[in-house]
C-alpha cells in the first residue's frame, strides 16, 4: 500500500513461542522466557515490518513479551521510546496457572474448562475472564495507543493472546461470541491502517516466515 502522510500503522504482535506455551501450560501472569522457537518467530516477525519505522513501543511487563519486542527492534536496528504497562499483560489464569492443559480438562471435565477458555465474561478460579481481561486493555488503548496513532505515529504493540484479542475486538467491532473464536498466533504481525480519526482503513497479517515447523510452534490460544 501506498503510504498516505494521514495515516499512520498500527503493529499488534503476539509474543513469540514461550516455554510453557511449548508445555502446553496456562501462563497467564507467571514470568516465563521464551524458547528459542519465540525467539526466531520474533526475528521473523521484524522482517516481516521491516518496511515500517516506529515511532513508538508498547509492551506488557511480562518477560516473554518484552524479550520479543527487544529481539523485533534490535533486528530492525529501531530505538522508539518503549512503554511498558501491566494493562497489556495477558489474562489471569488464576488457580490454573501452571497446570497442563490436558491434564486440567482431565482434572475438571473437558466441558467446564472449555467454558474457562472460550466463553467471554466467566473467569477461571481467582483469575479473570476475557470481558475483565478488555476492561483494562482497551481504556489503555484509547487513552495511549489510540492517542499516538492519531498523532500520526507507527505504533509497534507486542503483548499477549487476550490483550491483544481485546484491541482487535475494538478495531474489528467483534461482539463477544466472536472474539472468543478469533485465532491469534504467536509471531505473526497484525498491521492496521489508520486515519486521524482513529479509524481503521486497512488491516493486513502477515504471515510468518519462519524455519520448519517444531514442537509447539504457532500456538494459538492466550497465555
């Protein structure tokens, strides 16, 4: 697309593979590294905005988070300002953090966590549910995010599965029974178009280019 000097690009990255996604664990707020599968996914994720300079970085306070947003800025030899806010760190999985996802569906019955992972307002045990986790991000979006967009900044996001499902549901004006079916993949870049409005005019992903497939590679449910 042609550039327009009245719009500006919007970057929404999920972070790369961390390790207990490769675990198949709830991470939800508990402060795990990346594999060095989300490492590369975070190398391919730059080369795939590369044509794009940031004006500024929002992340989550979240290591995984942040260590691929230093990997995609260092690749593209970019310095923005980095902002970094607990309102974008993934959701709570509360008393399920840590726990196989198998071995929970075992634990409390496929149908009751299947109600934990995809329906919109229930939460799992002292964590939070989708709704709670998007009444925290999304007044952070319109009060920073949104702010700088319409300034006419590129704006580079890398934070989490349901973080960044609560943004494109604003974007994309998804009501509840569709954010909860939208996919999002590790490492792959989300770029919105947009006016001074704030208004959408494009959105495009691009798909990752990345080696052969691993173990756990592309997960594509919050955590």
């Amino acid at each position: 697309m042609q550039s327009n000097p009245r719009h500006s690009r919007l970057v929404l990255i999920r972070h790369g593979q961390s390790l207990w996604n490769l675990e198949n664990r709830f991470t939800g707020w508990v402060d795990v590294p990346l594999t060095e599968r989300g490492r590369e996914e975070a190398r391919a994720a730059a080369a795939q905005v590369a044509d794009l300079r940031f004006q500024v970085a929002y992340t989550s306070i979240l290591r995984r988070a942040e260590e691929t947003l230093e990997i995609i800025l260092q690749t593209l030899r970019q310095t923005p300002p980095v902002i970094r806010d607990p309102a974008l760190n993934e959701r709570r999985y509360g008393d399920l953090e840590g726990l196989n996802k198998a071995e929970t569906a075992a634990r409390y019955g496929e149908e009751q966590v299947h109600i934990w992972r995809r329906s919109y307002d229930v939460a799992p045990p002292n964590g939070e549910s989708l709704a709670q986790t998007a009444a925290r991000a999304r007044p952070f979006f319109e009060r920073a995010i949104l702010g700088d967009l319409k300034q006419g900044k590129n704006v580079l996001v890398v934070a989490h599965g349901n973080s960044n499902r609560s943004i494109v549901m604003q974007l994309d004006r998804l009501g509840p029974n569709e954010v909860v079916r939208l996919e999002l993949a590790t490492g792959v870049p989300v770029v919105y178009t947009m006016n001074r409005d704030g208004e959408v005019v494009a959105k495009e992903i691009r798909e990752l280019k990345a080696p052969a497939a691993v173990p756990g590679a592309g997960i594509r449910e919050g955590s």
